[in-house]
C-alpha cells in the first residue's frame, strides 16, 4: 500500500500541530483570497483539504467551499470544524487523480505540500489536468509545493525534534537527483519507549517543472512566488507557489 494511505493519521495531527496555529491558516487565507482575485460567492475547492483548516475559514468569509481529501479522518475532523464555526462544507472522499466534485469551480487551492506523493511524473500530471478540467474559463489553479532547488541547497540527512510531552521524531533523509526523488524515514519514539517507523517517498519538482506541467494541462501560468505572501522565488526558497488561469471567458 503506499505510504500515504497510512501516514496521514492522529500521530501526523499530532507532530504538525505546533506549526500551524490558527493565526496562521487566518493569514494564509488573506494571501489566497488576495492571490486569486476571488470574491464571495465564488465556488472553491480545496483539494487535498486535510482536516479542513483553510476550507472552514474560507466558508467563513462568504465562500462556496468543497473539500476533498483522501482521509476520512481528515474529513470527519473538518466537518467537526466546519458544524463549530457555523459554516456549510460540501466534504468528499476521494484520491486527487479523480475530482469526484461537480465541476465548474471558480478556484482550485492545493496546498501545504499535497504534490509529489506518486510513483510516476505522469499521474501528478494527471492531477493538474483534472484541476484544469474542473475550472471554469477564467478560473485559477493555486498550488504551493516544495522547491526541490532550495532542499537541495539545505539539504539535513538528519534532523531530530522533541515534544513537551516526551515524544521525539528522528528523521533520516536521501535524495536522489536522477529521480527527484526525497526519501524520508521517520522515527517516532513515544514516552513509553515504544516506537513507531513510517518512510515517506516525495517526488521534488522545479518551478519550470510544474509551470510545464500546467501548460501541457491548457493552463497558463501567470506567477511564481516563494509563499503565500507573495516573497520572492529564489534557489534558497524552501517551497514554491505557483499559479495559473484557464484560459477563456465564462459565458454571460
């Protein structure tokens, strides 16, 4: 089975906690909804939309959101967010190859890294053509990934991390330049001594990379940042934003 059936779980929600606050999602949404020009009202989907912390702040500010996620843990964890803020998600289960929401979509997000997980270059390309099969004309594709150029610049082998309660993560990395490919073991120890083994494997693409990829899928890239906050894209950057429009015209 691969690796991303079984790695997004409680422990995954656990060790990612601490890094995303809600002041942060608050901000990110403020950099989306500036990126993409798109009002309320507008229909979104949040693909990959994890536990739902995007797609609930975006329903807040007057969106149409759907979600689709892979985990149904994720989804039942963001229709429990969606029932406390008060706010309607269209939530569904399903592999990001297949959009199994009704298209069109006024935007299509994808972000926190949700890029690279397959085998073969060809099916992440299939998941940008089914995002450019889901827009309308005139719709835009946001997606934020690692910047291969800048983890090969700063690239750890090994890296170690502590919790306040007593779990600590050991990661062992390799990269391999032909492929692209980053291979990452990680190894959780839990304050009982038990510990708990996962390897990930992510393929890492270059900015040229993924703007040709939106162009073999008929969208037109229209910029390339290093955040969500517009900085600027450079070999040091750590991750990549990138986005496109379909092109056309939605009809009167």
């Amino acid at each position: 089975m691969p690796w991303y059936h079984e790695f997004f779980d409680e422990l995954y929600l656990e060790q990612y906690r601490h890094l995303i606050p809600p002041e942060r999602t608050i901000a990110e949404v403020d950099a989306i909804l500036d990126l993409l020009e798109i009002e309320p009202g507008a229909r979104i989907l949040d693909l990959c939309c994890g536990h739902g912390r995007h797609s609930t702040e975006l329903a807040a500010r007057g969106l149409d959101v759907c979600g689709q996620d892979l985990t149904p843990m994720f989804l039942e964890r963001a229709a429990e967010a969606a029932a406390q803020r008060g706010v309607r998600l269209d939530l569904r289960q399903g592999d990001m190859r297949e959009i199994v929401h009704d298209p069109p979509f006024d935007a299509v997000i994808h972000i926190f890294t949700a890029f690279g997980y397959f085998s073969d270059d060809d099916e992440e390309a299939r998941v940008v053509r089914e995002v450019a099969r889901v827009l309308r004309p005139g719709g835009r594709y946001l997606l934020q990934t690692i910047n291969r150029d800048g983890v090969v610049r700063r690239f750890l082998r090994k890296d170690w991390e502590e919790w306040d309660s007593g779990m600590r993560l050991l990661c062992e990395r390799t990269f391999d330049p032909v492929s692209g490919r980053n291979r990452e073991r990680r190894e959780t120890i839990f304050p009982d001594g038990s510990r708990r083994v996962q390897d990930i494997s992510v393929r890492l693409f270059t900015p040229p990379e993924i703007r040709r990829m939106m162009r073999d899928a008929g969208l037109e890239p229209t910029a390339s940042y290093a955040t969500l906050g517009r900085d600027e894209l450079t070999v040091d950057s750590m991750h990549q934003v990138n986005i496109a429009i379909k092109p056309g015209s939605q009809p009167s």
